[in-house]
C-alpha cells in the first residue's frame, strides 16, 4: 500500500511539474561526482599512508629483525631439537618444549 501511494504521489508530481524529471536527474549527477570525488580522495589517502609506511620502514632500517641470543656460561643441546641453549634455560627457544 505504502508503494502505491508513492507511486502516485510520483505520478501527480511529474504530471504538474515535468521540470522535476530534469531536477532529479541533475541530482543523481551530483550524487554520482561526489561519489567520485569521495573515491578519489580515499585513494590518495591510501596511497599516502602507505608512502608514509614504507618510508617509517625504510628509516628505521632493521631494527625488528632478532638479536643473537647472548648466553654467558655452559650450553647445553635441547633434547627434542638439538639446538644449542644457555644451560640454565628452562625452554628451548626454538621448539618450546621444556628440558629438564
């Protein structure tokens, strides 16, 4: 019901104001532009988020890559793995297990 009283409403619009066919067309083109407008301005912030990143990681070099374990003292081999650990470790650092 709701739908035919709008298409009615609609239909008498158009009938005594034909000019309101152009007025809608002329906002759905603005809607489209700005629509566009709003896409294009997402993609340059984007893209300059990520040129920020990549420069953030360039900068800062390699400072997230892993440092040597540095053990003073005996090692030991971990018994699951066979990688060498400090002595008085608890865990191996590689396959997590505990060694006595």
């Amino acid at each position: 019901m709701p739908l035919a009283i709008l298409l009615v409403l609609i239909l008498i619009a158009v009938l005594i104001a034909p000019w309101l066919i152009g007025v809608a067309i002329a906002a759905a083109i603005a809607a489209a532009a700005l629509y566009g407008t709003y896409l294009v301005a997402a993609a340059v912030i984007a893209i300059a988020a990520l040129v920020v990143a990549v420069a953030w990681v360039l900068i800062t070099g390699n400072s997230r890559q892993e440092k040597p374990e540095e053990i003073h003292g005996e090692r030991k081999a971990c018994k699951y793995c066979q990688v060498e650990m400090a002595a008085s470790a608890s865990r191996c650092g590689s396959c997590g297990k505990s060694s006595p």
